[in-house]
C-alpha cells in the first residue's frame, strides 16, 4: 500500500522519509515539486499526481507536505486519512506538528511511523495503543533520561492491541475521577450582499475529556435527539443502541478523544446571531476605494457574541489601506493581502464599525468583484441548534465521577458575499 | 530539484558533505549539530559496553536515516548489537536492519537467528516482532525461513502473532512470487480465522498475493459480513472493496426489474441526460428480459446480498472517511437504486473534511451525480462554493453543480453561477463559463438566457473571460444559428481586440460556418486577417483557410483575390500542417484541368451541416471504475487494479453456491448443527489439509465456525450443541453395542426403554417402536429413539424441525408438511429396499444395508464367535448401521433437490472394479423433478465411471434411490461431475473415504498369518494408541473397524486381537488390519498392505474411529 513518506517543508526540503517497502529514491518528489511550483497556492497542488512510476498522494497541513509514494492500485481516501492521521499523532505527542517539532523528536517521529505502518499497511493507529509503546516526550523524563541513559520505549509491552476495546488500556487509574463533555456547534454559512442566507448548516462535534478509574461503561442521551441529522461516531460508541434509543452507550477512550460529530438536520432554520452591514467600492477613476463595514447582534439568544473577527482577502491591487475602527483593531497584511478586524466582544449598545479608504496600484484596472468577508465569532454556554445533554450515566465501576457538559458556538466558515 | 541534487551528492561521501549542511540548518537540534561527525566514534560508541552509549548511537543513526544520509557502512558495527538486551537499543537496531538488509545481504544473515529464536518466545509480542523484522528484510536466502516462520505463526495461538503472519505473507510474496500457491494455503487458513484482529490483514493479504481466488471467499464471506463492524477500520476499508467485488460475481443485479419498469413507463427519462446512458439501459434490459425468460419469477435479492448491505450501512457513521467512502461504492455498485440515496448524506458530511477529503470525494460525487442525480438533488447548497476553496475543489463543486442542473433547479444554480463569474479566480471563472455552457446546451428553457448572459461576458474586461465565452457561445449558436447573426455579429468586431487564438479561431469558425447569415462582415473579415495571418498563431492560421475557402465557394467574386493570397502565404508558411491545408484546399476549390471529380464537391464537403458539439462532463463513464479507487480518480487503469467485474446474468451456478452456502444464515441452530455434522467427518476423512485447519485452531468451536458465519451471541451457544450433537452420535453407537451385548451374552441386565423414551417422536414412528421395544438399552440419553434409524434417517428428522420453524415464519401449510414428510421417510424405506432387488438379484442369504441393526450386528457377532463360514457370504456383512451417507447436494443449493449418497459396500455387479454407491434423491421442492442424470463427467486419469439410469420423474416430496459405479483406481481422487435436471445442472464431486476402497475378503487364521508374513517393513504400519473408554471390549472394537473400513474379521484364537482382511476394489491388494489390545485400553494397530498410501490413510481412519 504506502511504499515510502517524504515530509517536506514549505519551502520544499525534504526533511524527513521512510521507507516501508524497498526504498524509494527521493528524486520522485521532483514530479511533487513540479506539480507544486505550478499550483502557485500549496492548496492547489493536487492530492494525487500520477508519475510514471509511482503515485503520489499528498497532503498540506500545518505548512508541511506530507507525500507518500505508492505503486499500486488504494483507495486514495485510506492513503489521505492515515496521513492525516499521521499528523494528528504528531500533534498528539508534541503539542504541534511543525518542522521544528518533528526535527527534534526524530527519533520518536521514527518509531511511531515504524509502528504506525507494516508493510504499507496500518498496523497501530490508535494513540492509546501507541502511547503504550512509544512514550511521548515530556520535559521531566527527558531531563531524567538525559541523566540515567532511560528511553521513551516502553519497558512493559502494551496489552491495549490485544484486549477486545482497543481504545482504551487496561488498569487506569485516576483519585480524581471526571469526565467532560464539550459541545461545539459550528455555523457554516453563506449570506449574500443583502444579508439574505443563500445557505446555512449547522455542524456539530461531541469532545470529550474522560479520566475515569478501571473500565467504566458510559451512557450519555440527549433532551432532544431528533434534532441530529447525521452523526458519525468513534468507534467506541455502540451503534445498535443508537439506532434504537438514541443514547449514546460507549466504553470511553483515555484522554481526549472527540466522541461524535453531527449535523443537524436541514429542516430546522438555522439561526444567524450577527449581521454584517457592509459597503466596499473601487473607484473607476483614481486609485483608491472606499471600505466601511458595520457589525450588529442578529439572533444571539441572549447570550453576548466574543472573539469576533472579521478577515477579507483583498483584491491583489489593493496597496495600502486607511482605515479606523470604532473597536478593536485591524491589520492588513501586505504580502498575504488579508485584512484582519480583530473585534472581540459584541457590544448592542455600541455597534463595531470599520471604515476608511484603500489605496490601489495605480495603472491597474478595478477589481471586479469585491472580497467577501469570512466572520469568525464564538458564543460561550450555548448550542445553537438548542441541543442539551440530559444526563450522563456511569456502569461498570463503583466510584461517582465529577461530570460536566459546555456549550459553544462557533462560525465555521461563515462567509457574507459583497 | 536543488535538494535532489545535493542529496545525490551526499550519497556519494556522506561524512564530508554532511557537516557544512548542519552547520547553517538553524532548526536542527542536538541530535543534528554537533556530534555528526565522522562514522568512527558512531563505531566506537556501538562497541562500548555501556547501552546509553549505544542507544546514543543508535538514535544519531536513526536520525541519519531520516534525512535520507547514507549510513550503511555502520552495517557491521549495528547487526552486532541485534541480540541487545535493551529494547530501545533493539528496537532502533531493528529499524537500521530493515533499511539496510537489502544492500547488504551477506551481513544481514548474521540476525536471523536471533529473530528464529524470538519467533520461540513464549511472549506473543515478542514473536510477532520477531516475525515483523524477519519478513521485512527482503533478503531472498532466507525465503523458506520465512515461509516456514509464516506458516507457524499462522496457527499460533495469539492472534495477534497471527495477525503479524498476514501481514507477512504480502512481505514475501513480493520477494519470491513462486511462493504464491503455499501463500495461498496460508491465507485460506487464516481466512477461517474468527477473530477480528486477523480479517482485515489477511484480506488486505488476499487482495495482495491471489485477489482472483474469489472461490476462497464462498466460505468466509458470511463471517467477514458479520465481523466487520468491528475490524479495525483500516481493515474495513480492505474488506468492503473485496466484498463489492466479489457480491458483482455471486449476485443478481437488484435493478433488473426496475429498468424494466422504466422503460415501460418511461417516466424517468429525464434521470439520464445522454442517449449512452439509455443504451445502457437497454443492455439492462437485454439483460433483465434473458434472466426473466429462464426464472419468469420476480426479483429476490439474495439474502447474503442483503446481509452484506445491511451489515455495512452502520459504518457510513464511521470516523473515517476511507470507510465511509468505501461504504458508499459498495451501495452505489450493489444496492438497489432505492436504497443507494443513504450514501448521499455521509458523503455530504465528508466535504466538512480536510480539503484533500473533499477533493476525493467530489470526484466521487460527481460521477455519482451522472448516474444517480437525484440522490444528491436535496443536498444542492452544500456544493456552493465558497470564495476561500482551493481552486480544484471549486472546479469539482462545479462539475457538481453542473450535474445537478436540471429544469426545476437551474434558476438558483444560474443565480449562483452569477456571482462566481466575479470571482479574482480566473480558471474558476473560465471553468464557470464552461459550466453554463453545459447547462445551456442539456436545458433547452435556459439556452437564450445563458446565451445572453455569455455575451454579455463577451465585454468583460478581462480577456481570459472574455476568450472562454467565445469558445462556448461558438458551441451554443452551432446548435441554432440561423436566430442570432447579431451575435456572430457582434463577434466579428471582437476580432479587433481579442488576442487570445482559440477564441480568434472561435470567432473565425463561425463566419465561416455562418458566412450566409453575415454576407457582408465576412469578406471584411477575411480581408483583415489576411492582413495580419502571418503573426497569427497556427491553429487561427488555419481557421484564416478555412474562411477563406468557405467565402470563396459561397461568393467568389469578392474574395477570390484574397483567398489567392492567403493561399500563397500558407504556402510558405514554417509550419507543414499550414502548407499542407493549403496545399489541399487550393486543389479541392481552385477548378483547374487536373482537379477531379472532388472540386465539383467541394461547397458540400466544406459547407455540410455539422452536428453541434454535444458537451459533456468529463466524468462520464467514469463509473466503470470501481468508485473511490485510485484509478477511478485518475481514469486511468492504476497497476495492481481489479476490474469490477459485471453482474451475472443469470445467478451463478448453484454448485458454485454450494461451497459459498455451507450453511443458511436464517436457519436455526439446529439446522447448521446437522450440516456440521455431515461435514466434519466428510472434511476429516478426506481433505488432510482441511481437517489440518481445523486441528490447528485451539479454539473450541472454530472447526464448526470457520465453516459457518457464526454470529457473535449465538456461536457459544451453537458449539455446545454441536458437541452435543457428537456426544448423542456416539451414545447411538453405545446403544447398538449395549444391544448387541445382549443379544449375544446378555451380560446387561434388561431394561425396558419405552417408558424413558421421548414420546412424541415415537408416535411418529410407531413402526419402529414395535422393533425398538424388543431392543433394549439403558436408555438414559435423549437421543435414543433416534439411533435404531439409519443415520441419513435421523438427520433427516432433525431437518426437518428447521424446515418447520421456517414454513411457521412463511407459509402456512405446516401440518401438510409434516405429513409429506412423514410419507417420505416411509416411502424412501420402501423404495431402497425395491432397488436393492432390482440391482441384487443374486439370491444369496444377502443382508440389505437398510435391513436395520439386527442382523447385521448379529452377524459382527457371530463372526466374532467364529462361527461364520461360506453360507454367510463376507461380503455381506456390510454394517449397515453405520454406513455414512454423504451430502452430494444440499436442499438449498438444489434448489429443493437434496442428493445424498452412501456407499453400499455391495458388490457393483456390471463392473467388479467398480465401488457401489448408492445415491439418494429427495424432491422437497413443491414441483416435480424431471430426467435426473449425470453428464460432463471429469475423472483423474484411470478413474472409470458406470452412471446410473436416468430418473425420468421425480415428483414433488418423493424420494427415489440409484446406485452407480466408481472405479477409483484405489485413490481417494474425486469424481467430479454434474447432476443434470430437465432445468439445472449442479456441480457436485464424490470424494470416497479409503475404507470403502476395498471388499472383505475370507480368509483363515493360518493364512492371514502367512500373507502378513509377507507384506512386512515398508509395508507394514504399526501404530499404538489408547482405546476410547467405549471401545474397550472386542464387539466395540470390531464395530468400529468395520465401520471405518469395509473389511471382513478373521477368526482368531486370542480375544487380545482382532483380525481383518480385504482386498482392494481395483488392483486386489491384500488389506490386513490386526488390532491387538492390551491393558488400560492401550492398542496396536498394525496394517498390513501392499499399497502403501493406502496403508496410511487407512491406519489414520481407524486410529480416528477407535480413538474417539
């Protein structure tokens, strides 16, 4: 399946390959560099390119490439999952998934893609199991490996492989037992130039933080299930009793896992908490443009709207802007030509505006179309589908746990057309 | 480049040019700066005897490897520290040898035998690494190491090693494929493997080495169906895209009926845009109408297609888009169009993913959308394309989009089209142009909006735009010209200012094409290129021609000049293509004395009517990829591909089935236990390798599950029956000899049974009571009214119970069933015993087969007693009782027709190298079976066959008997052939145990002595065993043998031994069997016998039958 990884940065080193088949000479990412250089954006390049060899299935995540080669025939959506997968494991073990990070930890990065893969195909891809093999770095137990000559290797074998939840390992133990739940909703959204919603969805996840003693049976149901459309699940929630009941019954993960993710069905009208009142123009003569941009409460539910922001990717001909803000501040970046209105909390009383005048490269003609703007906002203790967790119920073990749900709303990729 | 270039400089010398490189690399931490020096101190520091040291090397070397540096001359110094005690050390010593075994080969064998002796270990994670690394250093020498290393692993208790064993077997398939028939093997075996930590590596192995092997599936499929929602969900990914391929070659096509219906209706047109797609359907219904003309009966999905469906609709749910996307293939190559909707919402979801996610599955969408376009109409907003997308996956949202157009939805989709058209993205902006053109062109209502708004376009700004509409509006207007010469018109002027040269060609075309709606612009035109044709480009060059020689036929008189000299330049042009044109049209339009009959054609050949441009979306036909594949993406055939292959027409052979239906998913437990218990002694008779399978796995119930798709709950519960089940076949046993016992001596004190036995199954035998009540036994087992029938009798019995339970669910004529089937039981009785006067009609004191226990026990034991002489022919005292019947043809699979057979251990009188067999035919279906004979037949070489007469009728519920003619050349080969019905032909094979290979055959003590005397050494077989505790008095012991062989008991004066003797049925080779007891039920087995394989065999069958 995947022969060989080369890890590539942004500016296209390779920093990083392994082989798991007969090795493969990196010279096969040229056709990836050729392909990259033509794209432009490291977005465009495509996934997967054909070479007359191999082929190439790539992804971009945190400014690295990572492109693995294959010979013969895979579903390219398994090659891409385990990929990001992949990273997540990074992310996982280092906090983040940079260059840096992986330069540093090459050794562990090493061993878990020796774990992660056999032959090409996956063999351990669950962090529970992989933790237990291959200990993550921390900086107490490197300071103490420094000095006793001690390894991130496990000593004791892992045992999570072969229990029957491989999700989750055998003998935890925790004195203080808690499990959380955080509901994130995330209004993806498209408004046209009069404020009118060409379209609206509302996506959901379940995270879950659950450090419970032994091996506790959880159930979790809802006050109003019927409002989820889709759901998708870790492989730790019982499906059965889902499709009978609509609770969720599982044997939860160690840590942090994201429990399920939803959407909520199509026919409830999505509420939209802001509105954007928004007037951006280039003048045919001259070369300058007028840019003013107001930003009020809509349907919020009571609740106060924090982190807003509002990002536009300018026209390239846009040089310079002028502008003031009644709130909060701007940037504008030159090279990237995104402006960023950081507003943070909305205040009904006092509505947030930005307003001022762009300069243009002079010679070059009116941009044809105006940026659109894409909201950022969030909004503390509530669900904005009306989703509400009824109750959480422990089986399995003695001990009461400390439970907890939170509500946030989020805009996903909330966009107002201009 | 630059990198791959210092790279390959670095190969060369990798200690000299390594150091300026991470002297300036910022980035790199301790492991890179400093300490990378020269291999020396790397050397010294994996001598030391200190593991910190050690492992400091070993990660510098690790961190080497990373970076693609060359450090295999550290090789040496490495291989040594394999047997390391550290683990980290052993681990990171593991990951150099897997990268550099291959270079260094010689050097490599130095840690085999560490990995053997890991592959010893009593941990199991311990001996799955060891066979990790084993099978990951492609190192050819050590091939049949590994071999032998996969093979035990496959059968290790942990299935954790096992899993590690699957994933070997592709390791080493790669490195030698000569390996692949005993690779085969393995992966049959861990296919039967329950647990689902093996199913998804060993299909992946499957699909790797031996994908065609579809037949080693049959099998497993219900179990992997049944498993897979909780394989591991790379597994599942495997599992699913075998399954569809194989549910295409095993299952009907669940829309045949459907596209019948849609053509009668002819309603659902519009689903199609394309006239391909219709063909199609009328392939379909070729199809549907050849399966209708020789089932004439409705659609019925296959309940193992059904299962398959219902068993991977959950994972749509899953995390993992590779599953869900793999679910949604499988629906969309398999399920009914109804159902395939459900895939829609998932793949919806999918598109929140990362973007390359989104990118893979809108190529899928969009090929979905052609065939299934209404599955995804619901979901048309999801596809809008937002301003921040990357430009491919707004290309794809497109394509989408454009797909999902039709009459009801297009205003919307043209509306939003509208704001895309603005977008700073020109490709999407030209991808959008050609978008609308498509729309226009598959919805006639639209054509002269989309028409006006395209030439509106036409005065864009940007040129790239402005050049697109060109090139569509060209394609639009050729579909109907004569309306809109404003707009070719208007084009013309564009000539003035446009630049880009498909559009100039574009625009060209057009007047030529149209030169009679514009008669005055044209010649202007043609003037104004003519002009400016040496700077054109080539492809508008040619369009210049073609203009030119288009006015020249329509209006000669003002443009004959012009054409000349435009002529004249293409005639020197650099490029041979132009001259050649012009060369050509100059010949064809220019009437000189030389020029043909053509020129006379030319205006028709230059001005015919052209059809318009159909427009079609690239992802046309795409579908005959199999969805979600690589090469589906890039519509090209990727290596290592398997076509998915086309429906079958009709259902595939029912023989076929036979292997793949071992047992009814629906039937109850009981039913699956009577099959086990045909064919466990079936397998262990004959197939060694089969009943080494299930000797293997040290799980209890895993030889009856590896056959069955035993489900969770009910396995446990199943296996205790089948023991159960074992348990009641030897109490029957126990019974006859306890019945025997008194007969004979009457040692036992009588009891009278009835009373205990179970009265409902008495009443339905009541015949048999009467017989049974003079019978008497310690009836203290349930079983026992059942175990004076002939074994075949009391499966059927228990058959029928099953049977019952279903007709319950379904129909409701149970009684009447039961009562046919009583009839049957009688008749079959009768009609055996008929046949058996039609084929024996020698008057000797015969003892019929059917002729019950009685008889014939008391024969075993007058022999026993010595008394037997010439009167009571050897041949004759078959023990019928125990003769086996075989399953030929399941009821299920034989469509209603159940074939059993037994071998009668008579005489074959037309042929005496012949082995009797005697074949049962029981008609449960509710029509009549007509002209039942065998045909096609195919034998090993020396093998013969004498078939049986034709059965002209075998009406519904009856049962009719024939025996037939072997000559197995003393071989346990299979007859393989086929049983013809006036409607089916079913593949079946007769496969004899080596016991029914031979006849008895008389002989004296005296003799038997003097003829063992003579087949001594090599052909002399001496086993020692331990008797079953109930088979520890002689009368057991003859039972048994006689049962596992078909031989006569020698009279013998010591009771510690018992003697047989027989001849082959084919060469007459003496058979001799001596079984001498001793204490504490310890035995030898000595088999005396010229052939020496059949020695073997026969020694293995009855050391099986004293033994158990």
């Amino acid at each position: 399946m995947i022969d060989s990884l080369f890890l590539i940065n942004h500016s296209g080193d390779i920093f990083l390959e392994k082989h798991w088949k007969s090795v493969i000479s990196r010279s096969v990412c040229d056709y990836f560099f050729e392909a990259k250089e033509k794209a432009v954006d490291p977005e465009n390049v495509a996934p997967v390119l054909q070479t007359p060899h191999h082929y190439l299935i790539s992804i971009y995540r945190d400014k690295i490439f990572f492109l693995s080669a294959i010979q013969t025939e895979v579903p390219p959506l398994f090659v891409i999952e385990f990929l990001h997968r992949v990273g997540d494991t990074f992310l996982d073990y280092f906090g983040e998934c940079s260059e840096t990070v992986i330069k540093d930890n090459v050794v562990i990065v090493y061993e878990l893609l020796e774990e992660m893969l056999d032959n090409g195909f996956p063999l351990a891809t669950e962090s529970n199991v992989l933790k237990e093999m291959i200990k993550p770095p921390n900086i107490l137990r490197s300071v103490v490996n420094t000095l006793t000559g001690g390894s991130n290797v496990g000593n004791t074998l892992p045992t999570g492989q072969l229990s029957n939840v491989p999700w989750r390992r055998a003998g935890v133990k925790y004195t203080n037992n808690e499990a959380y739940f955080d509901v994130i909703e995330e209004i993806d959204a498209i408004l046209d130039k009069s404020g009118t919603t060409v379209f609206a969805e509302i996506q959901g996840v379940i995270e879950a933080c659950v450090r419970l003693t032994g091996m506790p049976d959880l159930t979790l149901s809802f006050m109003n299930p019927r409002l989820l459309d889709d759901v998708s699940f870790h492989p730790c929630v019982r499906f059965k009793r889902w499709e009978s009941e609509r609770v969720l019954s599982f044997i939860p993960p160690d840590g942090n896992f994201t429990l399920m993710s939803y959407q909520v069905s199509s026919q409830n009208l999505v509420a939209i908490p802001v509105y954007v009142k928004q007037n951006i123009s280039f003048l045919e003569a001259g070369s300058c443009g007028r840019l003013d941009i107001t930003i009020g409460p809509k349907q919020t539910m009571g609740k106060t709207v924090e982190g807003l922001m509002v990002t536009v990717h300018m026209p390239k001909a846009v040089l310079t802007v002028n502008l003031t803000a009644t709130q909060g501040t701007h940037t504008y970046d030159l090279a990237t030509k995104v402006l960023v209105w950081d507003i943070g909390k909305l205040n009904p009383q006092k509505l947030p505006n930005l307003r001022g005048s762009l300069s243009m490269q002079p010679g070059a003609p009116k941009p044809e179309e105006n940026p659109s703007l894409n909201i950022d906002l969030k909004i503390q203790q509530l669900a904005i589908s009306g989703l509400k967790v009824s109750r959480l119920d422990m089986y399995g073990e003695k001990y009461k746990p400390f439970k907890g749900v939170k509500y946030l709303t989020k805009a996903g990729k909330f966009q107002v057309r201009t | 480049m630059s990198t791959s270039s210092a790279f390959n400089d670095e190969k060369g010398g990798s200690s000299s040019v390594g150091e300026p490189e991470y002297g300036h690399d910022p980035a790199s931490g301790g492991i890179f700066s400093s300490d990378y020096k020269r291999h020396d101190d790397l050397k010294e520091m994996l001598d030391s005897n200190k593991d910190s040291l050690k492992l400091e090397a070993m990660k510098r070397i690790v961190a080497m490897i990373a970076r693609g540096k060359n450090a295999s001359d550290l090789f040496p110094a490495v291989v040594k520290n394999v047997a390391c005690k550290n683990i980290e050390v052993k681990k990171l010593v593991y990951v150099y040898l897997v990268r550099y075994a291959e270079e260094q080969q010689d050097l490599a064998l130095l840690s085999i035998s560490t990995f053997q002796r890991g592959l010893k270990d009593p941990n199991q994670l311990i001996r799955a690494s060891a066979l990790r690394v084993l099978s990951s250093i492609r190192v050819t020498i050590i091939v049949p190491i590994m071999m032998l290393a996969i093979k035990e692993a496959a059968s290790d208790m942990s299935p954790y090693v096992r899993k590690t064993a699957a994933h070997a077997i592709p390791k080493l398939y790669s490195l030698d494929p000569e390996q692949k028939d005993q690779l085969i093997e393995v992966i049959e075996k861990l296919l039967a493997d329950k647990t689902t930590l093996v199913a998804g590596s060993v299909v992946m192995a499957f699909e790797e080495v031996c994908p065609e092997r579809i037949d080693l599936i049959h099998k497993n499929y219900r179990k992997l169906c049944n498993l897979l929602i909780d394989v591991e969900e790379w597994g599942q990914v495997v599992i699913i895209n075998m399954l569809t391929r194989y549910a295409r070659t095993q299952f009907l096509n669940p829309n045949i009926n459907e596209s019948l219906l849609e053509e009668g209706g002819g309603g659902d047109k519009k689903f199609y845009a394309s006239d391909e797609d219709e063909d199609e359907d009328e392939e379909k219904d070729k199809k549907a109408e050849a399966v209708t003309m020789a089932k004439r009966k409705p659609y019925v999905m296959d309940p193992d297609h059904r299962l398959l469906l219902r068993n991977t609709k959950p994972l749509l749910q899953s995390r993992n888009a590779a599953v869900v996307m793999a679910v949604a293939q499988l629906y969309f190559h398999l399920a009914p169009k109804a159902e395939v909707g459900v895939i829609a919402k998932a793949l919806v979801r999918l598109l929140r993913s990362h973007s390359e996610v989104q990118y893979v599955v809108l190529q899928n969408v969009a090929t979905m959308t052609i065939k299934r376009r209404g599955m995804f109409e619901p979901y048309l907003k999801s596809f809008y394309i937002r301003s921040t997308d990357p430009t491919q996956i707004k290309i794809l949202k497109l394509e989408v989009l454009t797909n999902l157009a039709n009459e009801t939805n297009i205003s919307t989709i043209l509306r939003e089209f509208q704001t895309y058209i603005k977008s700073m993205d020109k490709d999407f902006v030209a991808a959008t142009i050609q978008a609308i053109g498509r729309c226009a062109t598959n919805i006639g209502e639209v054509r002269d909006t989309c028409l006006n708004g395209l030439v509106q376009l036409l005065s864009n700004r940007d040129e790239l735009v402005v050049a697109e509409s060109v090139v569509v509006i060209k394609k639009l207007l050729q579909m109907q010209p004569e309306k809109h010469s404003d707009i070719i018109k208007h084009m013309a002027k564009l000539t003035d200012n446009i630049q880009v040269p498909m559009a100039r060609a574009s625009i060209l075309w057009l007047i030529g094409e149209y030169c009679e709606h514009v008669p005055k612009i044209a010649p202007d035109v043609l003037r104004k290129m003519a002009k400016s044709f040496t700077n054109e480009e080539d492809i508008v060059k040619l369009q210049i021609i073609n203009l030119a020689a288009k006015l020249y036929l329509t209006n000669s008189k003002q443009t004959k000049l012009l054409t000349q000299y435009v002529l004249n330049l293409a005639k020197y042009d650099q490029n041979y293509d132009i001259r050649d044109r012009a060369r050509f049209i100059r010949q064809l339009i220019v009437p000189t004395e030389k020029s043909g009959a053509l020129s006379k054609y030319a205006k028709k050949l230059f001005l015919a009517l052209k059809p318009a441009p159909v427009l079609e979306s690239p992802f046309k036909d795409r579908d005959h990829f199999q969805l979600g594949s690589l090469s589906h993406l890039l519509n090209a055939k990727a290596g290592g591909y398997q076509e998915l292959p086309d429906w079958p027409e009709a259902a595939p052979d029912p023989s076929v089935r036979n292997v793949e239906v071992p047992e009814w998913t629906k039937c109850s437990s009981r039913e699956k236990r009577k099959e086990k218990k045909v064919e466990k002694p079936f397998y262990s008779d004959s197939e060694g390798e089969s009943g080494a399978t299930e000797s293997a796995d040290s799980e209890s119930d895993s030889a009856s599950g590896s056959e069955s798709g035993s489900e969770d709950s009910r396995s446990g519960s199943e296996s205790d029956e089948s023991k159960e089940a074992s348990e009641s076949e030897e109490e029957e046993e126990e019974d006859l000899k306890t019945k025997k016992n008194k007969e004979k001596p009457l040692k036992k004190p009588v009891q009278e049974s009835e009373s205990e036995q179970s009265s409902e199954e008495e009443v339905r035998k009541p015949e048999r009571k009467s017989k049974q009540s003079k019978s008497d036994s310690e009836s203290e087992s349930e079983s026992e009214s059942e175990s004076e029938s002939s074994e075949s009798e009391s499966e059927d019995s228990e058959d029928s119970e099953p049977e019952l339970k279903k007709k319950k669910k379904g129909a409701p004529s149970k009684p009447a069933f039961k009562a046919t089937k009583k009839d049957n039981k009688k008749e079959k009785k009768e009609m055996s015993l008929l046949d058996l006067d039609d084929f024996e009609p020698a008057p000797s004191p015969q003892v019929t087969p059917v002729n019950s226990f009685l008889s014939n026990s008391l024969v075993t034991d007058l022999e026993g007693l010595s008394l037997s002489d010439s009167a009571l022919m050897p041949a004759t005292i078959a023990p019928s009782s125990a003769l086996k019947s075989y399953e030929l043809l399941h009821r299920i699979t034989g469509e209603g027709l159940s074939v059993e057979y037994c071998f009668s251990r008579q005489p074959f009188i037309t042929d005496a190298n012949m082995v009797a067999v005697q074949v049962h035919f029981t008609n449960n279906s509710t029509s009549d079976t007509k002209s039942l004979h065998m045909e096609d037949v195919k034998l090993q070489s020396g093998m013969r066959v004498k078939e049986f007469p034709e059965i002209e009728l075998l009406p519904a519920g009856e049962t009719a008997t024939a025996v037939m003619g072997i000559d197995f050349c003393d071989s346990t080969q299979t007859a393989n052939f086929q049983l013809c019905t006036h409607t089916r032909k079913f593949f079946v094979s007769i496969q004899p145990p080596v016991g029914e290979l031979m006849r008895p055959f008389f002989m004296t003590e005296n003799e038997f002595k003097k003829e063992q005397g003579q087949l001594m050494g090599m052909n002399e077989i001496t086993e020692k065993l331990i008797l079953d505790v109930k088979c520890r008095n002689e009368h057991a012991i003859v039972q048994k043998v006689t049962t596992a062989a078909n031989l006569s008991r020698v009279p013998c004066g010591s009771d510690k031994e018992c003697r047989f003797a027989g001849r082959t049925v084919t060469s007459s080779s003496l058979v001799l069997v001596t079984v001498a007891t001793k204490d504490q039920g310890a035995a030898q087995l000595t088999v005396n016998c010229e052939k020496m394989v059949i020695g073997t065999m026969l020694v293995k069958d009855i050391l099986l039958a004293l033994t158990q």
